[in-house]
C-alpha cells in the first residue's frame, strides 16, 4: 500500500477520533503524532464495534451477524477500502497492539446485544458486581490494554493489570453518568444485589425523570462512586511506568472522567433527569494540568 493510502487511512481516523472521543480526544492529542494516529486509529475500530451495539434499527440476530463480521475481519488482511481496518493493522505493525482484546471489545458488544433481546432486564442484567465488572473489563478494560499497546511502558508485571483496571474505573463512570440514559433503551447495568440492597428501584415518573422516592438509589450511587475511586487509585499505578506524553494523555483521560465522577457523587439526582458532563473548558483544564504534570483533578 502507498504511504498516501496509509496517510488518507489515518487521517480518516483522526477525524472519527476528533468527532466521536468528546473526552478521550482531550488525551490523545497529548501525544506524539505517530501514536496519536496509532491511538486514532484502535478508537476508530472500538468505536465500529461499540456502534453496532448502540444502533438503532437492526435486530439483535443482525446485530450479531454484524460484530460476528468484525471478528472474522480481525483475522483477515484488511480490506484496502476499509480506511479503519488498514490503519490499525499498520498500526499493529508498529506497536505492540494486543489484537485479541478487539475480540473480548466484541464480546462485551454482544453481551448488550443480548441485554437488548432479554425482557426482564429492568430487574437487572447483572447479579453482581463482579458480573458487572466481567462486562467492564470487556468493554473498557480491553481498550486500556490496547492503548498501553501504543503507549508502551517499563517493564512491569502489573503494567497491563493497572490499564485494565483503569477502563474499569471510566467504565464505572459511565454507567452512573448514563442510568437514565441506560434505562431509557432497555439497558441496566447496575448489579441487581446491589439494587436490592440499598433498596433501589429504576422507575421513571411522568416526566421521564429516575423516581428515587426512598433515596436508595442517590446511596448506591455514592457507594459506588466510592468504589470506583478505588479503581482508579489502582490503575493510575499505571502513569510513573510511562513516558512523559503517554503519561500526560492517560492522566487527562482518567483526569476528566474522575472529575465526572466526583461532580456525579457530589449530586447523584443530578444524572435523574440529564446526562451530565463536563464543558469544554473544563476537560481543556484538566489536559493541560495532565501535560504540566500535575496529575488528575481530584
């Protein structure tokens, strides 16, 4: 293939990237300009995978038959049209990409595509948290692997444990940020142990606002923000073991995901009737206190 066929490859990555990773661009800009398009180009193909599951209009069976496709792409030369395909092959070329956590990326999709198709899941998808973080890991996990991949780091028998740890803790965020948003399309993440203890119910009201008339959900979402910092603590383990830019971009992802969560267990109704985020130049805070060194906003 031609160096200009390589570069229009990742420039189509990068613009997916810049359009699509509202947060994680913030981070991957921070660094060098061949990792920012070997990381543009993993997000690209994570974010393929990640649509199928979100798409709205195919059946499940479709759904299936379409993760199934990428799969079998991950295994094949690329197809010289499919711009994302040929730049994380190139990419994994260069770095040492682990390609099998596209397959378990695959595998937590289709684990929601099966969420999709089971009618009682406003009573919980998952038992446990450890059933829940199993799907973590999958989702999430699996793309910290795939970046420390391209970043690289010293030799450390923990070095993967801490980036997968990592994509479970913004992983965590995301389901207490997107409760509402989950249950409006037929998704629950939350463990239904965890829902029965603190005596929690997903209803909406009239309005289409999270009905929380007993304050057990707000409690659950303090304790398992709490829970989450943990996560965090532990995959942040992951920074001193990388070099100065690939440390700046991985402290600005985790950096403005933690904020989020804290601003979530500051307020939990607050995710009741909205999905929150942070603005713009709050996540512009936060990247470039990760590139001045400064570790993330806590």
């Amino acid at each position: 293939m031609s160096s200009a066929a390589l570069e229009d490859a990742y420039a189509a990555c990068e613009a997916i990237t810049r359009r699509e990773a509202r947060n994680f661009y913030y981070g991957i800009r921070l660094l060098p300009p061949p990792k920012r398009s070997a990381l543009c180009a993993v997000y690209a193909l994570a974010r393929r995978i990640d649509d199928i599951g979100d798409e709205e209009g195919p059946s499940a069976e479709e759904k299936a038959a379409a993760l199934a496709a990428v799969r079998d792409a991950l295994h094949a030369p690329p197809d010289p049209a499919d711009p994302v395909l040929v730049a994380v092959t190139d990419a994994a070329a260069r770095y040492p990409v682990p390609m099998d956590a596209f397959d378990e990326l695959v595998d937590g999709v289709a684990a929601d595509v099966r969420m999709d198709a089971d009618p009682d899941v406003t009573d919980g998808f998952y038992e446990t948290f450890d059933d829940m973080v199993g799907y973590c890991r999958c989702v999430a996990g699996s793309v910290g692997r795939l970046c420390l991949g391209i970043f690289g780091s010293r030799e450390h028998p923990d070095a993967a444990g801490y980036a997968d740890a990592l994509g479970v803790a913004l992983q965590q965020t995301n389901i207490l940020r997107d409760i509402r948003e989950d249950l409006l399309n037929g998704r629950v993440y939350l463990p239904r142990e965890e829902l029965e203890q603190f005596g929690a119910e997903l209803v909406l009201d009239e309005h289409g606002v999270l009905s929380d008339k007993s304050g057990g959900l707000a409690e659950l979402v303090r304790f398992s923000a709490e829970r989450a910092r943990a996560w965090y603590a532990h995959g942040l383990r992951l920074v001193p073991l990388l070099d100065r830019r690939s440390a700046a971009c991985t402290t600005a992802m985790a950096g403005i995901y933690r904020r989020l969560l804290e601003d979530i267990a500051a307020d939990p109704p607050s995710v009741y009737h909205q999905r929150r985020s942070l603005s713009g130049w709050q996540k512009a805070g936060v990247a470039a206190r990760a590139l001045a060194g400064l570790g993330p906003v806590r």
